[in-house]
C-alpha cells in the first residue's frame, strides 16, 4: 500500500502521522511524507531587477530548511515503526500539488489533518482536505481532532 501524508507544522497533522502509525500496518507499506510551501509572492516595482532584495532569497532558503526538517521529522518516526517512507517538498498551490504528487507517484491513500476551518477562514483560505477529497483519484482519510466539550 502506497500513502501519502501530506503535513504542515500543526497538531492536525501530527493527528494524521498518529493515525497512520497507530491504525495502518507497517508491512508492505510505503509512505511519502510530502510538505508543499505556498510560493512567496512579491509585488516588486517593474524598475527593480531580480536579486534586488537578497534578504528575499535568505527568507526562501530559511522556509525551505523548515520544511525539510519538518518532513524528515515525521520520516523518522515513521520508519521507527517499521515503514518504508520517503520525503518531498514541492512549492505551489497546496491542492494541486498534492493532487497532483497523489497520482504522479499512485497512492493508494492520503491520509491528511483537517485544520476544521469555517465560516469566513474556511472562505478565504479554503479547505484543502476538502478540495483533496473532492478531486483524488484514490481514497482520502480526513483526521480530525476531538471537538472540545
């Protein structure tokens, strides 16, 4: 079987690497653990020339350590549990990517938190487990973290 865990820095994803380990058997079971950074955009004036701003290009490097660190956190505790996992780190449009690195790579499953987002949040930055669930060519388990009484 062949997952992706699509994680970002939160508790919703720790809640989806838990259920993996904790619900789903390490035998024959490879997991790509996969960070995807919404690229940084800029509104610079015409005039200015690439490389104008080298502060830019130490904030882009720093991002990109961040998400190796992230994903290679989760990796380990992964293969701690006996699973064959792998990384990856893309910058684009969340969805899409992982959609995207979903069937490029044929997961069987994406297992993925829900940060539970509604009302104006949910509007404006959308619901990517929604969005996953809707247009995955392969099963998608949501996580959600208990409701807080």
């Amino acid at each position: 079987m062949k997952i992706l865990l699509p994680i970002d820095d939160s508790k919703h994803s720790e809640a989806a690497l838990q259920l993996v380990v904790s619900q789903i058997r390490p035998l024959d079971t490879e997991v790509r653990v996969l960070h995807v950074m919404e690229p940084l955009e800029y509104a610079f004036p015409p005039q200015m020339a690439a490389g104008y701003a080298p502060e830019l290009d130490e904030i882009q490097k720093e991002r990109s350590k961040q998400a190796r660190e992230l994903v290679t956190r989760a990796a380990e505790k992964l293969r701690a549990a006996g699973y064959k996992t792998d990384t990856a780190v893309f910058e684009g449009n969340i969805r899409a990517v992982i959609i995207d690195i979903a069937a490029d790579w044929h997961a069987d499953l994406i297992v993925l938190g829900s940060h539970g987002r509604k009302g104006l949040d949910r509007f404006l930055l959308g619901s990517v487990s929604e969005f996953v669930t809707r247009h995955a060519r392969c099963s998608v388990e949501i996580v959600r973290l208990p409701a807080h009484p």
